[in-house]
C-alpha cells in the first residue's frame, strides 16, 4: 500500500487506510485478490467479527 498510496492521499487518509488493512489481518478475505471476494466471503467475513 505504501507504493501506491503513502504519496498521493493526505496522511490522515493513509492512516485510516493503514488502520482498515491492519484490521483485516489474520482473516481469509485478507489475503484473497478483491475481484473473486464475493458477498458470501463478505458475510463470512462479518460473522467472523461477530464471533
């Protein structure tokens, strides 16, 4: 994320961005490429953070 994004967005938007992608660590959906992430994954994904 740093390649594309560390230059171009204010810092508070990289941080957040940052926050958002620490955030997802450690869960399936994490590593998974966005365009086969489906709304099943999604709601996995939910139910995950629910637990």
């Amino acid at each position: 994320m740093q390649t594309f994004k560390a230059y171009s967005v204010k810092q508070s938007t990289y941080d957040r961005l940052l926050t958002s992608v620490k955030a997802l660590e450690g869960f399936q959906i994490a590593s998974m490429p966005i365009g086969e992430i489906t709304s099943v994954h999604i709601q996995k994904y939910v139910n995950e953070l629910a637990e």
